[in-house]
C-alpha cells in the first residue's frame, strides 16, 4: 500500500505568500504614514468666514 509521506508541503508556499503580503503592506503603511519620508511643505491656510446675522422670524399672534 502507498503511505502518504507529504507532510507539511503546502504550508511552505502559503507561508510565503503571507510572509510577501505582510511585506507589502509594511511598505504601503510607511508610504501612508510617513508621506515616504519627505518632508513636505507646511502651508499656512487662513479662513475667514463672514456670514450675514440671521433673525428668526416673528411668532404669529404675540406683539
């Protein structure tokens, strides 16, 4: 009789699979989260808003 003597073959390559996928995503996060190690221009943003006063309207039946 033939012995199943595999053991342990096709974890092999889904380990390697996660180990890329673990890599890319550490590349993706350091990209995100550092803007790829430039250090970008801090911008000055003034915002004046000027709304016009609004009244509500008169109640109906008080003078």
């Amino acid at each position: 009789m033939a012995e199943n003597t595999n053991s342990g073959g096709g974890n092999t390559g889904l380990a390697f699979i996660v180990g890329a996928v673990v890599v890319v995503l550490a590349i993706v996060a350091y990209f995100v989260f550092a803007r790829g190690g430039m250090g970008g221009d801090t911008k000055d943003v003034k915002v004046d808003v000027n709304l016009p006063s609004v009244e509500a309207p008169a109640v109906p039946g008080t003078n």
